[in-house]
C-alpha cells in the first residue's frame, strides 16, 4: 500500500469512529507499526487534519473537519456514484466491497448540502438476480490474473456442454447486464477467444507471467475487433 493510500485510510478510520481510537487498534486495523502510526498521525496533523490526541489517551477527528474539497460538477458527481452503485450490484463481493468503500469515502469529503443531492438523486441500479452472482464465483480469481498479468489454466463449459481446458492469456473483462465475459489469448486457438465467467468451471492462475504487456493485448485486440477503447 503507498503511503498516501494509507494516510487516506488513517482519516476513514478516524472519520467513522464515534469514539477515540487506541494507537494499538489503528495500528492493527491498517497493518503498521505503532511507531509508523505516531508518524503518520504527525504528518496529517501537519497537512491541518484537526485530529485530537495522544499515545496512550487515543486519537479522534475533530467534528466538522473534511478534506480539501473535491470539485466535481453535480453531472460528474451522479456519474461517480451511478457508477459506483453499478459495480456494487454486478460485481463479485470483492469489487462490490470496494465500489461501497470507495461511496462512502467521496461521500465523507463532500459538504452536507451535497451530500444531501447525491443520497438523493434519483439515479437507481437495479439488482442482479441471486442466482446470477452464484453462478459467477471465479469473477475475483479471474480480476486478480488480469491485474498480475500471469497465465491461466481455464476449464470451461461451452454453449454445447463441452469441457475443455485451455491455458489463456487474461487481460480484460467486459461487464454486461447478464453476464461477464473474459478477454484473453488462448495459447491453444493462438487468437483471442472470449469466455464467459459462468461457464467457466476451475480457474488456476499460473505463476508464469505472459510474455506481451496487458496494454499491448488490449491494444492487439481492439484494432482485431475494431473496438474503441475509451478513456
């Protein structure tokens, strides 16, 4: 974790906590030492975080403090939380975890007023069906190989009942209302083949990265599909 990821925990933490919290408990809650929290305390204190304290009595954010204000149009404001809720409903449990952290923490830093329009905008996403999120559990295995860039050996279930395995390059995963569909380059093809997450039946990441950059294959495919990748 970079530091500043870390200091941005550090002000969560705080942030929630309706009482003061113990050196030791931040400590073991953000998996650094007692000595790095002492410094890492100092240096937000520094930056005019308004966070009452000391070793010993336990730390607390003074009521009413916020970050630098993040200057977002309401219309970019909508699209972060529209987005965000998005991922919360059709993603696996890791990433819908992360999409709810990452809500809360622009929500924290905005003022009351709003805060207020956001909790209220009007801009719903409905849920996926149960029975489509159990049928998906490789989604995070499959996000941590496109991440690392490594090989996959992949067992899959095509439209005909047919198993195969096949070891395949991972480097993109496209998100669509019913299902989730892996992009890689199948070693066994030698092209790029597409594979949807439900139908696949056993996922082991390979400690073997791919010998072409994730950028390289997206870029590869893109010009192969005639899809524009946007920003």
């Amino acid at each position: 974790m970079s530091r500043s990821a870390r200091l941005l925990q550090l002000l969560d933490a705080l942030r929630r906590a309706r009482r003061p919290q113990p050196g030791p408990v931040l400590a073991q809650q953000l998996g650094i030492s007692l000595r790095t929290l002492y410094r890492d305390i100092a240096t937000l204190r520094e930056q005019g975080a308004d966070i009452l304290g000391d070793p010993g009595l336990g730390f607390e954010m003074r009521p009413g403090f916020l970050l630098p204000p993040l200057m977002f149009t309401a219309d970019e404001l909508e699209a972060l939380m529209l987005g965000a809720r998005w991922v919360g409903k059709q993603a696996d449990g890791q990433l819908a975890a992360a999409a709810a952290s990452a809500l809360e923490r622009i929500r924290s830093s905005l003022p009351m007023e709003l805060r207020t329009e956001i909790d209220t905008s009007g801009l719903l996403v409905p849920d996926m069906q149960a029975a489509e999120r159990t049928a998906e559990p490789w989604q995070g295995p499959l996000r941590l190989a496109i991440r690392s860039q490594h090989k996959v050996l992949l067992r899959y279930r095509d439209q005909k009942e047919q198993a195969s395995e096949r070891c395949v390059w991972p480097f993109a995963m496209g998100f669509f209302e019913h299902v989730r569909v892996l992009v890689a380059w199948c070693e066994l093809r030698q092209d790029f083949r597409h594979f949807r997450a439900d139908r696949v039946l056993q996922v082991q990441e390979l400690a073997e990265r791919y010998p072409e950059t994730r950028a390289r294959l997206i870029q590869r495919w893109s010009r192969q599909m005639g899809y524009r990748i946007g920003r």
